[in-house]
C-alpha cells in the first residue's frame, strides 16, 4: 500500500512537473553514443558521446572545425555517421534526410543559406511535402471538430453512469425523488451524454466530411435512429408506470393501516415487490438496451470508415488527374499560417524566395522548422544572419519550446549570447568533447571555456590596442549621390588610403546595398562611385571594380561569395585570372598554384589539400577562402560584408590580425558589421546609416560607446 501511495505521489509530481516544463524524468530524449564521422582522411568526430534532454536548451560551442555542426548533421540526416550508434526516445535513430529527421521530430535550421531562392516561400515552408497539396489532397477537405465525442466516450465511464443511476433509484421509496433522479439522468448525465453524441453525430456538418466520404451508410443510419427512439421508450414507459408507482408508494406509507387487514397487506407486499422489480429491472434493461444501440451503431460507422476499398479507388483517381498539380492557393494558406504562428506578417508565402534578404530567408526556414513542432529544434549559427528583432523572435521560440518541455541544441560563436540562453553548454575541440557545462552548478566561466574551446589562452589583443585612428588623406575610392530604392538614399560615402572604415547599423539600414553598390554589383539609380588615383574612373560593374583592385567579400558566403562544389583551389585562383594568364586565354598554372598555396599557408586554412572541395571545409575555414581569394589578387581596397560572421574567438582573433597587418601596408578596407564591439574595435572611423542614410559619422576613439552609437541607428 505504501509503494502504491508512492507511485501516486510520483505521478501527481511528475505530471505538474511536465506542465510547468519542468524535467524530473532524467532521462535522454536523444543519446548519441561513440560517433565517429570521417571525410576521407579527415576525423570530424571522434568517439562523440552525447546526450540532450527534455526541457533544456543545450548549447554547442567550439572553433571553427571542432565538429558542431557536423553533429548536427548527423542527428538531422544531412551526413550519415562512419560509426557509432544514436536512440531518440529510446529508439534507433538513423534518418536519412532533412525531411525524414523533421517528420520524426527533430528539425534543423542550418548554418548556410537553407532556402532555394528560384521557388516560392510557400514551395519553400513544404518542401518534400507538396504532396500533400496536390492528387487526392489537392482539394480542401472540411475539417471534423466535433467529430471526437463519438470516440473520446468511455464505456467505463457509460456503465458508471448507468450503473450509478439504478442503485440510487433502487435505494428510495420516495416517488418524487424516484422522478428527481429519473428527470435528472434526462436533463444532466445520461441524457445529456446521449443528445450530445445525438447532436454531434445528425444535428451538425460531421455527418458529411466530404460528398464523397459520407459518415453513415443506411445501415448506421438505422442503427443510431434504434439509439434514439429507445432514448423515447424510456421516457413513455416511465409516464406509463407513473399512477402505478404512485398507487404503491402511496400504499407503502400507509403500511401500518394495512398490517390490520391480512389480504390487503398481502397485496401491499406483491405491489411493492413488483415496484421495486420494476425500479431495479426495467430501467436497467431499457438503459443497457440503449447502449447497445449506441455500440451497434458505433460499430457500423466504424466500419464504413474502415472499407478503404472505394476511398482508395478514388485516390487514385484523384492523384492520376491532380497528381502533377500543386493547390497553390492551398499551399499558400497553410504556408502563411506557419509564418503568423512565429509572428512574420511581412513576408508573403506567394513570393519567390529570392525577392527577399538573407535575414528573411532565416525567418522563412524557422518558419517551416517549427510549423512541424519538432521535439528537438537545432539552431546552426542562425543569430549572425538574424538582426536585433530577429534574433529576439528566435529567442522567444526557444523558450517557448523548452516551456513545453521540448529541446533547444543551440549552436553558435557568441560565448555571451550562449552562456544567457543556454542551461547547459557542450565544448568540442578537434572533434572531441573537452566540457560539459551546467549553468544551475555555476560552471559558466567565460575564460574557462574559452581555454576549452581552443586549449590555451588567447595572447594578445583581441581588437587593436592604438587609438589614433591614423590613415592617409588621400581617398580611394568615393561614392556620390548614391541612390537605390530604400536601401541608399542620397549616401555620401569615402575611403581613404590605409583606413579601415566601419559601417554600421540596422540589419535592413542599407550598409549591405551600400557594399554591393561599391563594387559594382547592383545598378544604382542615381548617382556616381569612383576610384583611382584622380578618382576619375566610374565603377558601374563588377568586372571594372576587380580591373581596379577592388574586391567584395559577401555576407552570403555559401551563395555568392563562394563556389561551395568547387575546389579550394579554384575559389582562390579565380579572382587571380588577369595575373596569371595572357589575355584571359593562356594560363600559366605555375604561377596560378604559387597564388594559391601562399594564400593557403598564410591564412593556415585547415585542409588536406587545395584540391578538397569547399563544401567540406568548417564556416572559418570557407571564411579564409573567401578572404584569400581577394588577398591573393593583391586587392588594393577590401569591402568587407560581416567578415567575422559565423567564425569563432580564435578565427576572428586571425582575421582582425590579418585586416590591421593589411592597414599598415596602406590597403584599405569598409568593414560593414552588425556587431558594435567589432566596430568600435577595429575602425578608424565609423559611419552609422539608417533607412538608407547616414545618420552618424564617428572618428576612433577609447571614449566610444555602444550606447553612444545606438542612439543613431534606432
């Protein structure tokens, strides 16, 4: 007994624990345990044990190359693991794909561009899903809302009534409270457990989901009218028996005037036996014969929906006329319905993907990442392509999803971003878990893990240590005028030689248009950029930008900055063209790998050699490429879109280096950065730009504030 009082306590516990998002239960929604993922000779992972829990957001940090993301990978289909062996809710887990892992239940949102810009946004949301839009369920189909009564009914709950009824009735003699219970059982439980099931089943649209799928056949039809008009019988064999049950009740109170005169005392007890035969019997029988009409009926019904024979035929006629077309108007119901429920009203699911921004597309794939409600919902490096409001929808999700006593895997470079999110926090270095981390056991040490993450202490100065803001007065390169839509609005920009010029702002303030527009890549519609020594020579083209020296490094690596199925070689070398071949036609591939392998050893890119495809390089190693491909044209003037995006403390560490060795030598570089810190740091001057327009000029200085800064961006 007392085991059991335990139990019960255990449950109550454990099930307000579950309300609250609370895990008592320790034990894994998801175990990994000895993984290994090898890319030829390289080990990405090497005997990874993990485990994620319910109601927690775990977050995942390390060096570029450490194997966070390939772990993810792995967990959502994308990489197939060499071995090692992984249980999600206690069983094998080995999807084969992005969508398999989202329909089991874990859903990912990836580090580079996740979306295919040439489709819709809607196309996007259910990709590998469409047949749901198209054959047989190329129609709307009526949803059935109260179609849950006929099932949801517990027998047990139906005796317990019935049951519940007769014993009360059997227990008086009182004729009134005989009625009371009998009126009673009409108007609340019996009766109204009957009418509803009534109501729901012939009185509303379930009767009929489509015209095609009717509810009832005849048979069922005639079954539950069975139902009904015993429903009737019972309430006329009770106004029959009324003046009968009268007639004793009234006899039972006058029992001692009886017990005088034996023969009427005799016929007294008859009628009384006979009435309480009648309470305990009738009623009984009349009641079980309702609830057999109500399981017959049931039965029938259950088999109409059962005989799939007609259903299916159907089916397939439907997918042979419907099957190549998709219910566009359908398909961007559902698909704007999923963006509301993240709160994103100003992306419409009609519109091709590639009319919207890289932060918009981010939106667009948690969108469709949690439209599936996963239990485990990964995060790759999403934040750095996410602006302020962004970010905080993102965060906002998270935490409702560990409310829910669902996962987070939250995977990203900023430490303080991770140590504010996350309860518990995973280091990987080179492939292996160095720490895991509890917040609750006050484990959360910035320095700590940041040793952990590249396993010595970072020497030096992280940003640079001078604060004159030195560079030469002669300017590189200009923009006047510059117009294009929103995004520049009459913008002044210049560029001096040896300066590393900041711009800041506002995902959506115009500073990426403005980069593109430097270099070429988008047409303005009013104004002018220059550049040479006179500044007389107009940049209107990519192809005039390079001529002069000019390179671009994207914000969207994987898409534009780079040729991910290509090698590392050829990335670096392409750029290089007019250098190393004899009016674009002979080239001469001495020079070209001379390029490439200094390049590859100044930027130590992690490699087994140049020849290895880009898409299997970590995002600081791709970074280095994109970079790299730029340095090793001897560019004379950098525009830098997020150059530290998606990188972690030491690459960032290497970059910043790399950018101030480049001042020195009189290069000069627009740094374009959605992080102040980053700004601030490493900038000569700072131009902060909103709504198209600069709003704030800066010159370097220690006294500089983020809060300063802010004031002109919002």
């Amino acid at each position: 007994m007392e085991n059991i009082k335990k139990c019960k306590r255990f449950h109550l516990l454990y099930t307000y624990s579950i309300r609250k998002g609370v895990c008592i239960m320790k034990e894994p929604i998801f175990k990994a345990t000895h993984i290994v993922k090898q890319f030829g000779p390289t080990i990405a992972l090497n005997d990874v044990d993990i485990e994620i829990y319910p109601g927690e957001i775990r977050g995942f940090i390390g060096e570029n190359g450490s194997g966070k993301s390939t772990m993810s990978a792995i967990m959502t289909g994308i990489h197939e693991k060499t071995s090692g062996s992984m249980e999600y809710h206690g069983k094998p887990w080995e999807p084969k794909s992005m969508v398999e892992a989202l329909k089991g239940g874990i859903g990912i949102i990836v580090q580079e561009n996740g979306t295919i810009a040439p489709i819709s946004v809607a196309e996007n949301i259910y990709l590998g899903e469409l047949d749901s839009f198209s054959g047989r369920n190329f129609f709307e189909t009526k949803k059935v809302e109260n179609f849950s009564p006929l099932f949801d009914v517990s027998l047990k709950e139906f005796d317990t009534k019935v049951d519940g009824i007769v014993e009360r009735i059997s227990k008086t003699e009182d004729k009134n409270e005989i009625k009371e219970i009998i009126l009673e059982a009409k108007k609340g439980e019996l009766f109204d457990l009957y009418m509803a099931l009534n109501e729901s089943l012939v009185n509303s649209n379930v009767t009929k989901l489509e015209s095609e799928d009717a509810l009832f056949d005849k048979k069922a039809q005639e079954l539950f009218d069975n139902f009904v008009k015993t429903n009737e019988e019972i309430n006329t064999k009770y106004d029959e028996n009324k003046e009968s049950l009268d007639e004793v009740l009234v006899s039972r109170r006058r029992e001692s005037e009886l017990k005088d005169n034996k023969k009427n005392y005799k016929k007294a007890c008859i009628a009384l036996d006979n009435s309480s035969y009648m309470r305990r019997n009738w009623l009984k029988n009349d009641v079980i014969a309702l609830k057999n009409h109500y399981l017959n009926a049931i039965a029938r019904i259950k088999d109409v929906h059962a005989n799939k024979k007609v259903k299916e035929f159907k089916g397939k006629l439907l997918d042979f006329f419907f099957g190549p077309f998709v219910n566009a108007k359908k398909l961007n119901k559902y698909s704007q319905l999923a963006l509301s429920k993240i709160g994103v009203n100003d992306i419409y699911a009609s519109a091709p993907t590639f009319a919207y921004d890289m932060q918009a597309r981010k939106l667009i794939e948690i969108a469709k990442c949690l439209n599936k409600d996963p239990e485990i919902f990964i995060v790759d490096e999403t934040t750095t392509a996410l602006s302020e409001t962004g970010r905080n929808l993102l965060y906002k999700k998270m935490n409702e999803l560990k409310e829910r006593n669902k996962s987070v895997l939250f995977i990203s470079h900023d430490l303080e971003e991770l140590m504010e999110k996350c309860d518990t926090l995973t280091v990987l270095r080179d492939g292996n878990i160095v720490a895991n981390l509890d917040k609750a056991k006050g484990e959360f040490d910035p320095e700590a893990i940041k040793k952990y993450m590249i396993g010595r202490e970072l020497k030096g100065d992280y940003y640079r240590s001078d604060y004159d803001g030195s560079h030469s007065d002669e300017v590189v390169l200009k923009m006047v005028d510059g117009i294009y839509g929103k995004g520049l609005r009459h913008v002044d920009i210049e560029l001096h030689k040896g300066e590393i010029l900041g711009i800041g702002g506002l995902s959506d303030c115009g500073m990426h248009d403005l980069g593109k527009a430097l270099f070429g890549n988008i047409k303005m519609q009013g104004g002018f950029v220059y550049t040479g020594k006179s500044l007389d020579i107009q940049v209107d083209s990519e192809v005039k930008a390079m001529k002069n020296r000019i390179g671009y490094l994207s914000k969207n690596r994987d898409v534009e900055a780079l040729a991910v199925k290509s090698s590392i070689f050829d990335n670096i070398a392409i750029a290089s063209i007019n250098n190393v071949a004899i009016k674009n036609f002979f080239v001469f591939k001495g020079r070209e790998k001379k390029i490439v392998d200094k390049q590859h050893r100044d930027l130590q890119i992690k490699c087994n050699n140049t020849q290895q495809f880009v898409n299997t390089l970590s995002g600081g190693n791709k970074q280095k490429v994109s970079l790299a491909k730029w340095i090793g044209n001897d560019s004379e003037i950098l525009i830098l879109d997020c150059p530290t995006r998606g990188v972690d403390i030491g690459v960032k560490q290497f970059i910043y280096q790399l950018l101030y060795k480049m001042k020195k030598e009189g290069k000069s570089i627009i740094m374009i950065s959605e992080e102040l810190p980053e700004l601030i740091g490493m900038s000569d001057r700072i131009v902060i730009m909103k709504d198209g327009q600069v709003t704030k000029e800066f010159d370097r200085s220690a006294d500089l504030t983020q809060e300063e800064i802010v004031k002109y961006m919002i």
